[in-house]
C-alpha cells in the first residue's frame, strides 16, 4: 500500500480506513454523528487531513498515521446464532468476539451475514480491501449451499436464473446445481454476484419454497475449508491476500484464471 507524502491531504474516510480503523462507508457514517477530532475541531464529511495532522476517534488518539501496516485476513466459519456487529445491544454472541487482538487498528467484517445463517465471512484490517470488496461494482461472487424442503419444479428452478421480481427490484442466481439431499430434504449450491439483505432466502421465498439451512462456502474465489470448524478461524496467506487486492484493482498484477487457493 502506497502512503501519501506527509503534506499531500487526502481525504479522512480514506486515510483512516487505510490505518484499519473502519471501512470507508463506516468511518463517513462516524464523520455525520460527530466522533471525529481533526486539530481539535468536529470534522465532517469531505474534510481532508494529512499525516501531520491530529486526529482523535471517540475521545481517542489515532497514532501513527503514517505507518503502513501490513494487510491481513481471516476467514471465519460462523456459526448461527452470532451476529456481525461489533456490539450487540441484545447481548448476543458476535463474531468478533473470537478473533486476536490488534495494536494499533480493527478488524472489519467484509459484509455481514444474518443471524440464522452459517458459513464463510472475511474479516480484514485493510479499510480500503473491505471498502473494495463490499462495494456492488466489484460484483463479487457468493456461493451458498441451500437445503429447502420437498420436491422443487424445474420451471421453478429455471426462474431463479432467469430472474425473479422482489420488492428491491429483479434479482437471479448466476447458477442454481442441484446437491443431493435425503427424504424431504433437498441441497442446492447457488452462486450470485450481490449481496442485498437475505437476498437469497428471498429469492427461494419468492417461488414458494421454504430455506431450512443456510451456509456461505465461498466468497470472493475463497472456500471455507473443511477441516475450519464453526467459530473458529483461519488466516490467509500473504500470497492470497495478495490476490484479494489485485481482484479489487488496489495492486498491480494479473489475476489468475480460475479461484484461488482452497484449503478444504
């Protein structure tokens, strides 16, 4: 990550989500509620600082602004039950509550999923990897395995990629591969390029058929390994972190053919 010279300003969502404290959507939503210091005056949104400025987030110093850190992620299985924000005011268990500790930054979960639902989830301490990687234009791909009960129509099947009308607007599956299943029980792996609220369910609610279970294998080319149990963790490679960024455009570099590194 390239850091700006010590007098060239930039804006503060930027500068902060660089040093891990946030993602830029996060850090722009702290500039409207006021928790941001510049110089000793309230910052705002479009304000710009420099890395000789000082700047304080929740009454708390922001050191060191131009030090580079090295970018790090971590896939997490989560289980049900949690949920992906950082405090939960109804005292329920949240992801974060299982991950190391970070000196001078934070973790940020790279989207989220809902509480009923289990699977892969990335956590990164790289504002601007998150920023890129939840942003709808970088159209990255999600891939679930679903169980539903009972005998699903071809037809039915068929307009899941074709494209259903919800109540945000069209929405499809770029692929619906039928994956066995016992009895009534039926498992679908579903992939999609977005990632609106519990677009999936919705999308299976809209053809009158019910989701049982719900489980993310695979974000962004990465699959949750095997071997990674619910609530625990694993952490990237620097060589696949590496890959993350240049997917993203944020380095230099030609993205293989094909997904990157399973660990299964």
């Amino acid at each position: 990550m390239s850091l700006p010279i010590p007098n060239e300003s930039e804006k503060i969502q930027k500068v902060l989500a660089r040093k891990g404290l946030g993602s830029r959507r996060k850090i722009e939503d702290w500039l409207r509620e006021g928790r941001i210091v510049v110089n000793g005056k309230i910052a705002k949104l479009g304000d710009r600082i420099t890395l000789e400025d000082k700047v304080i987030v929740d009454g708390k110093p922001v050191r060191h602004l131009n030090q580079q850190q090295r970018s790090r992620v971590l896939i997490y299985h989560k289980p049900t039950g949690e949920v992906c924000t950082r405090n939960d005011p109804e005292g329920r268990k949240t992801i974060f509550d299982h991950l190391p500790r970070l000196g001078n930054s934070r973790w940020i979960a790279i989207g989220r999923l809902d509480i009923n639902t289990s699977g892969i989830i990335l956590l990164t301490n790289d504002g601007d990897l998150a920023n890129r990687l939840m942003h709808p234009r970088s159209e990255i791909e999600r891939t679930y395995a679903v169980r539903v009960m009972g005998e699903v129509e071809l037809k039915k099947i068929q307009s899941l990629t074709k494209g259903v009308m919800l109540e945000d607007g069209m929405a499809k599956f770029d692929s619906v591969v039928a994956a066995g299943g016992e009895g009534i029980n039926k498992w679908y792996h579903v992939s999609l390029h977005e990632g609106r609220n519990r677009e999936v369910r919705r999308l299976w609610e809209a053809i009158d058929t019910q989701v049982s279970r719900l489980i993310r294998i695979s974000f962004a080319g990465i699959a949750l390994p095997r071997n990674l149990r619910a609530g625990k963790k694993q952490e990237l490679s620097p060589e696949d972190v590496k890959r993350l960024r240049e997917l993203v455009k944020l380095e230099r570099g030609k993205v293989p053919k094909g997904k990157m590194r399973r660990k299964r």
